[in-house]
C-alpha cells in the first residue's frame, strides 16, 4: 500500500505544478514574468 500512497503524492505534486504553469501561460503575473524560461 505504501507504493500506492507514494504513487498518488506524485501525480497530485505533478497535477499542481502542471495547473500552475498553465495558469502562468494563461495569465502572466507581472512578478513570475521574469521566470517565463522556466
């Protein structure tokens, strides 16, 4: 279970950096402009 448990963490850790770099490109805030390479 323990496998499962680690599993399910990455895909919710993938799933919000995926959510907010879309959310960067759909609406830039002026202070993360800078960080438009990463």
């Amino acid at each position: 279970m323990d496998g499962l448990i680690i599993i399910i963490i990455i895909i919710v850790i993938f799933l919000v950096k995926s959510f907010k770099y879309f959310s960067n490109r759909v609406s830039p805030s002026e202070k993360k402009d800078d960080r438009k390479g990463n």
